[in-house]
C-alpha cells in the first residue's frame, strides 16, 4: 500500500511538472511592426537580460485597467536591462485601431501587431493581460500570468496581495527559478486563435 501510495504521488510530481514545463512555451523569432509602423525582431532585444511582453486587446477593460500596474513595473526595474512590450493578436484589431487605443489611453510601449497570430500561437495565449517574462538569448518563457491579484472578473481591490510580476523579475534577475505552479491564471478578454 506505502509503494502504490508513493508511486501515485510520484506520478502526480511527474505529471504537474509536464504540465508546467508544456504551459512555458517559447518565443519564436519575430518581425512585426508596433502602432507607430516600427518594426521590432527578436534579434534587437538580444542584449536585454529579459523581455516582459503583455497581450493588449483594443477595448479590453482589464488589459485597460492593468495598464498603470504594467506602467509600474517597467518603471521599477528601468536601471535592470528588462525590456517591456506589448502585443495584440486579435484579427479584429488592426494597426489603426491599436494605435487609437494607444493614443486614446496614453500607451506608449510598443504595441507589436502579431500578424498571423505568431506570437499567439507558439506562446499559447488565450487572454489579454497576461505578461511574459522571457530570455532573450535562449528564447524560454521563465514566467506566464497575471501582474499581480488586484484584478479579477468583475473586481478590482485597490491594493495587491501578490505581485507576481515582479516576483518572477527578482526571482529571474537573481538567477533563480520561478515556480509556476504558484501562480494563478490571468484574468483577461478572449483571444481568438485560429488555425491556418
């Protein structure tokens, strides 16, 4: 009884860390173009220690409502070589709607568009408002989720209990390890994926 009880814990260690390990993707090259027609390649993020990168949604009012908390971090860790971006892979939103959005809400990181959803797909994005902590030079996602728990569906507390972004960045900039199964899914709009 002791040796099926251990083995089935066993079984359960292997399978939570399969499923960690299938949840961090990776960060496939990439050339799109941002709201203003610049265009950014994985190549010219190479020498930051990493990339924060967020899914924006155009009329989304979570990826809204987190903008000032993202704003926060990146401000936080500006002396640290951690780039931050944005990308939006919704069909419906096209470079003029994303730039609207970025001039009407006052968004100035890069918004990628990720046409054809490249991003999207090889990182296995379902919602916006959800950051990615990632290297640069060897392309792993080291983090995947929410900023912190201020939001969720329908609600919004006015301070954070856990600040998971910048817990992955202490964590990653320290030379450690995130564990993923700590961390919560994000709260955030739909995005669609289609196959091609």
């Amino acid at each position: 009884m002791l040796k099926q009880t251990l083995l089935g814990l066993a079984l359960v260690a292997i399978s939570a860390t399969s499923l960690a390990d299938e949840w961090l993707k990776s960060l496939p090259d990439f050339e799109l173009q941002d709201q203003n027609g610049v265009a950014h390649t994985l190549d010219q993020y190479r020498d930051n220690e990493f990339i924060v990168m967020y899914v924006q949604g155009v009329g989304c009012p979570i990826a809204r409502i987190a903008l000032p908390q993202y704003r926060e971090v990146r401000d936080l860790y500006a002396d640290q070589n951690v780039e931050f971006l944005m990308f939006n892979a919704n069909i419906q939103d096209d470079v003029k709607r994303i730039n609207r959005e970025a001039t009407e809400f006052g968004i100035e990181f890069p918004i990628l568009k990720d046409e054809g959803q490249v991003l999207a797909k090889a990182l296995g994005v379902e919602r916006t408002a959800e950051v990615f902590v990632i290297n640069p030079k060897t392309q792993e996602v080291l983090f995947r989720g929410p900023i912190n728990d201020q939001l969720g569906y329908e609600t919004q507390r006015n301070e954070a209990d856990d600040e998971y972004l910048k817990d992955a960045l202490n964590t990653v900039l320290a030379g450690g390890t995130i564990d993923m199964q700590e961390v919560p899914d994000s709260k955030g709009c739909l995005v669609a994926i289609f196959d091609t």
